[in-house]
C-alpha cells in the first residue's frame, strides 16, 4: 500500500501569519525520509494554503511522485502543465468549503473532463479523478481515459453507526473492484486517519491512501518524522 502525504495543512498553519514557518517543502522533505511514497498537494484557486512558490519546490523534493490536486479550471492546468507533477488529481473546487466536500460529477462534466484528461496525457501527466464511490463514476471515467480514481472515503469517516460505517466501507470495496476491474488505478482518501484508516488499507485494490489533515494534525503533536511512521505502521500491518 503506498502512502501519498499531504502537505497543506502546514502551509494552513503558515498563512495563519503570512510568514514564511513552517514550511511545507520542509514537511515534504521529512515526510519523505520517514516512509512516505509521494507527497500530494493541492492548489486552490483562491491560494489559501499551498502557493504557487510551494509547487515549485516541491516539485524538486518530490522527486519520485508529486500529487498535485486540482480543479479543472484554465489557470490551473497552465500552471501543472509547467511544473509537470507525474499526476493531477481532479477535484471539484468551491470557494466556500472547507475542504474538498465530495467527488466530481464525473458523468455531468464528462466532455470537460476528456479534454482535460487529452490535455494532460499529451503532456506525460497521468490523470485521477476523485469520485464518490459510485459505479457512475467509475464507468465514465474509465470510458473518458482517466488512468486512475480516487475514492472519497469522507462518508466512511463521517459514519456515526457501525452499520453505516460497514455500509460505506462495503461501498468502497465494491468500487474499488470494479475500477481495478476496468484497469483503472485505484487510490483512495480522505478523513483518514489512525482510527479509521485500517479496514480502508485492507481493500486490496487499493493501491494508494493519501492522508493530510490526521498526519499534520499528529505531526503537530509529535512530530512529522513520527507521525508519518506510525501511519505506515498502521497501513502496513
Ligand atoms: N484526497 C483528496 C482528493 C483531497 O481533496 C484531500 C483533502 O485535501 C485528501 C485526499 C486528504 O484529506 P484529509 O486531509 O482529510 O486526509
């Protein structure tokens, strides 16, 4: 199972200031030497965390695979077209969230999301869609080229009865392996952490969790290095 770690959140606690500490390039750095496989970042249009001076740097330290997130919005594709990530991660973008609040209507945007998709490839950067768990979703973007998905586990997280729990865990293994099925690449994230992440690194079609908010939050406690360590620990087990 490989962990991708997401660096936004220290870049959150920076913008706190508008300083310059602590710095997500240096979180990557150690993120990296603790077990971490890529790092995943994402730029928002408004730039309320990770900058556009981040990417850049983090392009150079994430050497093996940078993540970048993204929405499909013309300003964005411009910039990872130039800093080259080995995939963009597609996610739907309103200003007003918190954080990324569901997958992308994959079937509704499906011409838009072609495009950029071709835009991408011909460009050597793989693309992944993060969708809901839903065979929708998954069918389109197998048929619109997309080289992997990203399952929104937030349902899953947020479950408050074991049998919702089991409900939406049911429902990530079913998608899971009907995209691995349609050849597509499968990650999966979000919510994650030290408590729920477990029966989500046993899906075995699963081949990538990308976990930011749990890590940082851990990291701030005990350490990036350690936290990132005992993640893997979990998902390794
Ligand atoms: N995957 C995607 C596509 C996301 O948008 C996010 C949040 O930025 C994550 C994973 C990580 O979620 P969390 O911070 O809750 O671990």
């Amino acid at each position: 199972m490989k962990l991708g770690v997401n660096v936004d959140h220290i870049a959150t606690i920076r913008q706190a200031r508008n300083g310059s500490d602590p710095d997500p390039v240096a979180a990557a750095i150690l993120a990296l030497l603790a077990g971490a496989d890529s790092i995943v970042c994402h730029l928002r249009e408004d730039r309320r965390h990770v900058q556009d001076r981040d990417v850049d740097l983090l392009r150079q330290v994430a050497h093996n695979r940078l993540n970048l997130e993204m929405a499909a919005a013309q300003e964005i594709i411009e910039k990872a077209l130039i800093i080259k990530p080995e995939v963009v991660t597609l996610v739907p973008e309103r200003r007003e969230e918190l954080t990324t609040e569901g997958g992308l209507d994959v079937v509704l945007q499906s011409t838009k999301l072609k495009g950029v998709i071709e835009t991408f490839n011909s460009a050597g950067i793989e693309v992944s869609l993060f969708i809901n768990p839903e065979m929708a979703a998954i069918r389109e973007a197998a048929k619109i080229g997309a080289q992997a998905v990203e399952l929104h586990t937030g349902i899953y997280a947020e479950s408050r009865s074991e049998n919702a729990r089991q409900l939406a865990l049911d429902e990530l293994t079913n998608a899971a392996i009907a995209a691995a099925k349609m050849g597509l690449f499968v990650a999966a994230g979000h919510g994650l952490n030290y408590f729920n992440v477990r029966p989500v690194a046993q899906i075995q079609q699963i081949e990538e969790l990308n976990i930011g908010h749990s890590i940082i939050a851990r990291a701030a406690m005990v350490g990036m290095t350690k936290a990132v360590e005992d993640m893997r620990y979990l998902i390794d087990r």
